[in-house]
C-alpha cells in the first residue's frame, strides 16, 4: 500500500489541515485553535470545572490546566469557588471572554461548512458516522 492510501497517513494530514484551516480562520482573533475551542465550548456550557473541560475535549487535566492558565493571563476566563463543591474551582467566561467566544462559536459553524464544501450532505453525515466510530473504537488511545 502506498502511504498516501493508508488511513492513518490520510487521517493525520486531514487533521493538519483543519486544524490549519482553522487557525487561518480565527487568526485576527489571537487565540490558539484549542483556545478558540475552550472558549467556545465555555459559551456554550459556562461555569464548568476542569475535569469536565477534561471530558468534552479529551485532554488530560494538566493540559487543560495549561490553556485555562493562559486564557486567565488574556482575561478571557477566571477560575470561581464552586458553591457546592468546596475542593473545586469553576470556569467562567470573562466579558471578553464571552464575546470573543460568541464570535468564534459563530465562525466555528462557517468554518465547518466551509472546510467540508466539497462534500455532499449525505457525504458529510457518512464521513461523520465513520469517523465518530472509529474514534469509540479507539477511544482509550486519546
């Protein structure tokens, strides 16, 4: 087989490639792909502790650790006592922070649909499909 055909090679620099997509993309906004996705995920669901920023975007907790770090320095974030939970620290979006992650979740949906232009709609759904299997298939390796 050639290493242009093998999945995981195809996989790999469709990955790059969004990723690179992306950052193109927000690139005006200064933020990192995966800031942009903390962000975005933080309007969508804000207040929330690391370990279930962990969760949604499966990262380990110090990485996470890390991004909210810096995300705190851009006062995008800032980490709250949770009122139920006296060992616990919750997330919260900042003004700019919310604003910022209200743009982004906004280019991330043209994005997406920009990135994938090329495909049919029962293309994207098939791709989709498959690739959300293969990933339960091998979760435990992410």
């Amino acid at each position: 087989m050639d290493l242009q055909d093998c999945i995981v090679f195809l996989l790999a620099k469709n990955s790059q490639a969004g990723y690179k997509f992306w950052a193109d993309y927000i690139s005006e906004y200064n933020v990192t792909t995966v800031q942009a996705m903390f962000l975005i995920l933080l309007n969508r669901q804000d207040g929330i502790t690391s370990r279930e920023m962990s969760s949604l975007v499966k990262l380990d907790s110090a990485t996470v650790s890390g991004i909210v770090d810096r995300l705190v320095a851009l006062d995008l974030v800032e980490r709250r006592p949770s009122p139920t939970d006296r060992r616990s620290t919750l997330i919260y979006l900042k003004t700019d922070g919310r604003k910022k992650g209200a743009v982004l979740d906004r280019l991330f949906e043209k994005a997406h649909k920009d990135f994938l232009s090329s495909l049919t709609d029962e293309e994207e759904s098939f791709l989709r499909n498959i690739l959300k299997r293969l990933l339960e298939k091998h979760s435990g390796l992410v």
